[in-house]
C-alpha cells in the first residue's frame, strides 16, 4: 500500500525512480551519477514546477517550502539579504515566477478538468509513495504520482510547459521520456496494490502567456512504447549493478549527421520540415 512520507525521504529511498530510469536511458555514467553522485543544485524551471504542484496539488501547503519576495524589495540589497537569510531553505519568489503562479492557477481553474483538481472534488490523494520489486530483474522500484484516486483507478500528472498544444506537449512526451513515466507509474502502481489505474492524465501549464492548459490521457500505444523503453532501462541496469561496470557513451569514434529534418529532399530542396525545440 502506498506510504506517507517526506519528498526529500522518498529521493533519499535507494528505490529506483523513473528519473533514474531517464538517467539509466543516456548512459551508464548517467545512472551512476545521479544515484552515487554528490546532490545536484536546484534550477528555476524545476523551482517554478514544484511551486505549482505545492500550489496546485490538494493537500500541498507552498507556504512550507516558498515565500513570495515583497514588492520592491531586491536580493541585492540589506534588507533583501535580511528577507533570504530569515526563510533559509524556501524558495524565493521573485515578482515574475509570483505573476507565472497566480495566472497558471487562474487558467487551471478555467478548465473543467484541472479545476475539479484544485478545488478537492476529486477522491484522492497527492504526493503519496509506491514502492514494488521489478519481478524479472528483482529491483526495487518507487513512484510518486502527483494525484492519484482513492481506488488507483487514476493518476494525474502537473506539466509546466512552453507549449501545452496536442503537437506541442507531444514533442515534450517524446524529448522528456514522458510517456515512459506514465508506463512506470502504471506498472509499480499495480505490482504494489494489485490494481492497474486506468488512466494516466497529464495537466499541461504553459508557463509562459497566454498559460493555456491542455489536459491529455495517455493512449494504449504510448504507455505499451513506454513499457518497452522501460523494461529495456531495468534489464541495463540490473546488468551493471551486477558487473559492476557502468559505461559512457560508445568507446569508439561514431559517425555523426545531422537530423533528418535538416538534409535536402529527394529532389535536392531544402527541407521546410522546421522542428524547434523546447527548452527548459
């Protein structure tokens, strides 16, 4: 059954997450580093993420982990130095993140879906801890769904975003192993409870005007890609935690183009098939 507990006693559980599957996924030395490796220091983006999830969630209280700067008053100064230093460990919120905030709450609430999520209507819980040992590689395995229904039969998942359009969150699924997660968090909730949640939702937030918000259900495919990608990611790191041997990238010199989507056509024209990329 799940466990009530700390976020920082869930990272510090030597379980395997889904971050560290995401690690495992670029290389070895990835994994390694982020298991073995000293903690590595917080970013705005993932500031502003947890924010929301601690505004968001039900039963989160932000007023525990941030403070809002107040107005006028500048890190820089004395009495800035003076407002840092009295809410150590809180993250500040500078006027800027404080209007991302309000105005991605203001548009969650505007739709039907992340609105019943916010306000409570929902029977669930946020922030609880799944453990369960992978049967075929007998590694312990943990997740943390943001919301999950009382009878696991959902998850929800909090996106900030750039683009929270169907093609635009699309290549977030695809650059940020996002489908793979909603693999994960399915399989360990039913290795832990006995029951397989139908349905893995992601509440995308743009973070950016206008802050529109798309809410999307993982499909059958997406999770059964995610499953592959996972079960491949155990099978690697079983092997080097039973070797002991945790690899780079290749030892030899690779060849190296350029995307697809960069070369000529066929027919010798340039490829119009623009792609950008989001970044975090």
């Amino acid at each position: 059954m799940p466990i009530n507990m700390t976020s920082d006693d869930y990272h510090s559980h030597p379980a395997i997450s889904n971050s560290n599957r995401a690690a495992a996924r670029q290389s070895g030395r990835h994994y390694f580093d982020q298991k073995e490796g000293p903690p590595r220091a917080s970013t705005a983006p993932f500031n502003l993420g947890t924010l929301l999830h601690a505004t968001a969630l039900p039963g989160e209280n932000v007023d525990q982990i941030a403070v809002r700067m107040p107005e006028g008053l500048k890190k820089t100064t004395k009495e800035g130095k003076a407002f840092i230093s009295t809410n150590e460990g809180k993250i500040i919120v500078n006027a800027a993140d404080a209007f991302a905030i309000d105005q991605m709450m203001l548009s969650m609430l505007e739709h039907p879906f992340s609105a019943s999520l916010i306000k409570g209507d929902l029977p669930g819980k946020s922030e609880q801890s799944f453990f369960a040992v992978d049967p075929e590689t007998e590694l312990e395995l943990k997740c943390r769904p943001d919301f999950i229904l009382d009878d696991y039969s959902l998850i929800i998942d909090l996106k900030t975003t750039l683009d929270a359009s169907p093609k635009g969150f699309q290549r977030s699924l695809v650059r940020y192993g996002y489908f793979c997660q909603a693999a994960w968090y399915l399989d360990v909730v039913e290795m832990e409870t006995g029951r397989r949640p139908e349905a893995f939702v992601f509440v995308a937030v743009e973070k950016q005007r206008p802050f529109n918000v798309g809410v999307y259900c993982a499909d059958e495919q997406m999770i059964q890609v995610g499953k592959q990608h996972a079960r491949e990611d155990l099978m690697n790191i079983a092997k080097w935690k039973n070797t002991g041997v945790y690899p780079g990238y290749s030892n030899r010199a690779e060849m190296i183009s350029l995307p697809k989507w960069m070369l000529p056509k066929d027919d010798g024209s340039s490829n119009t098939d623009y792609q950008p990329i989001e970044l975090y």
